[in-house]
C-alpha cells in the first residue's frame, strides 16, 4: 500500500486492528526485515504446537482467518503471514515480485522461524501460493489445506461472475462491495462487520494487482511432483473453481483428498465455517 495517501493507509491499517480482534484468542504480531521489506506476521497457539502456516487469500490479510483461528491454533503454533504485495501489514520496498522472488521470501520467513515439517493452509490466491511453494524441490512442507486455490488446477471458472470483483477494484463503492460479496458467498450475512469494513478499504485503496502476479495453472507434471498430503475444499457454488478442478486434483496430486462443501462459495471458511474446520482438523492432527 506504498503509494496509498497516509489517512486513508491509516484508516485501513485502523480497521485491520479492529477486525484482528475478531481472532479472539492470545496472538502476537511481529514484523521481520527480509530483502524485499518488512513481512508482517501473526503468531498465536501452543509453543509445542507443530507449527502451521497460514496464507490468505487476495487483498483478505491474515484477518481472514477469524473464522477458523480458534480450530487451528488449537495444537497448532500458527504464523499467519500478510502477503507483502496486498493491503495488509506487511511493506514491499522493492519491484513486484516474480514467481522465483515470492518463493525466496516466504522461504526468508520461514527460514527466520526455523519452521521444519511444518503444515499450511491456503486460501484462494494463498492456495496458488502454498501449491508453488509445494512444487519446489527443496521445501520443509507437509500436510498441505487448499481452500479454493485460484488459479492452480485450472483457470477462473466463472469469469463473468468474477468481472464484478475486477469491477470493484477499478471503481469501488459501496453497492458494488454487496454485489462482490455476494458473488464470492453464499452467507455475505455472516461476515462480521469489522472484517467487512476492512475488507472493503482494501479493495477500495489497493490498486490491485490482479495483472501482478501472473498466476498460470500449475502443470500436471508439476502436480505429480507434489508428494504431500493435500487436501483440497471448495464450495459447491464456488464462482472460482469447479468440480472440473477437484477432478485434476483427484487425477495428477498423488496423495491428494478432495471434499465439496455444500452451500459454500468461494469464501467457504466463512459460509461453513464448523464443516471447515471440521475437515481441516481431521486431516490435519
């Protein structure tokens, strides 16, 4: 959010405080200095948990996992982590990140906490992001939770339906945030106002980079090569994947689960959040 004028960053940075509370359990925030700038990153659970890494999905920041903290941080030791190229707390002071780059600097963190065998869960474009991470030979993941991937089995389904979110971006206001919400949820009434709000500043001050990051579909080979356990959610009305994509995922990931969630979007976590976690527990103790 580099050029975004100071009162509205604050004001954004205000409402990510406000919905952070909304975890509702012991965290703490830390800002660690990597070479592309400062990684915002929240720590909550057991210290003997094994540890578990959270990525959001677009322009959500870590707040998004409100929903689901209280499951996870259970016996996990969690560090949830604010991707440095969106609203959030985490600082890019340097060009947009390719691919290679983005590798380097979650590698950077996860370095800097020593994280060894850990888990991840990722959400929509946080779910592209857990699965790159997955396809490189060298990495210390191992049980991996996508939900609803963008971009990673094949590409946006419903691009129609999408377009009002790109829609959003370019000219925010408040009717369209309604529309956008309700494309991507099935329950827009159960997001809690304190995250609406953030959520609509981050679309309405992000210049976002729907164009910066190009997120392909991984390969097959690149899926075979993934020998994790993964699991993969998405909602059965889901505007941005399919039971086309769950089908790749049971064909090409070698020890991969796959589960439609009923009555879900894309912002499953929140529309079914007990069945969520539910699943995400299960698979991952």
């Amino acid at each position: 959010m580099s050029s975004t004028p100071k009162k509205e960053k604050q004001s954004y940075l205000n409402s990510y405080d406000k919905a952070l509370k909304l975890w509702n359990i012991p965290y703490t925030e830390e800002n660690i200095k990597t070479r592309f700038g400062n990684a915002h990153v929240i720590i909550a659970g057991p210290k003997n948990g094994k540890d578990l890494v959270l990525l959001h999905g677009m322009d959500a920041s870590s707040t998004m996992w409100y929903p689901n903290i209280k499951a996870l941080a259970k016996n996990h030791r969690i560090y949830a982590i604010d991707f440095l190229m969106e609203p959030g707390k985490s600082n890019l002071t340097a060009n947009p990140l390719s691919k290679e780059e983005i590798v380097v600097w979650y590698n950077e963190i996860f370095a800097h906490y020593k994280l060894k065998k850990f888990d991840i869960v990722g959400a929509s474009r946080g779910g592209w992001i857990a699965t790159l991470l997955a396809v490189q030979k060298e990495n210390a993941i191992d049980k991996i939770v996508l939900l609803s991937p963008a971009q990673t089995f094949k590409f946006i389904d419903k691009m129609g339906k999408t377009s009002s979110a790109l829609m959003l971006k370019l000219f925010p206001s408040e009717k369209k945030f309604g529309k956008t919400l309700e494309t991507f949820s099935t329950h827009p009434e159960k997001i809690g106002p304190a995250y609406k709000r953030q959520f609509y500043l981050a679309n309405k001050y992000a210049k976002s980079n729907s164009s910066m990051l190009k997120m392909t579909p991984f390969s097959n080979d690149e899926l075979k090569s993934i020998k994790n356990p993964v699991l993969v959610l998405i909602g059965d009305k889901d505007v941005i994947n399919s039971a086309e994509s769950l089908e790749k995922a049971k064909d090409f990931l070698p020890n991969g689960k796959t589960k439609i969630i009923k009555d879900a979007g894309h912002f499953l976590s929140i529309d079914q959040t007990k069945i969520v976690n539910d699943a995400m527990i299960e698979f991952l103790e």
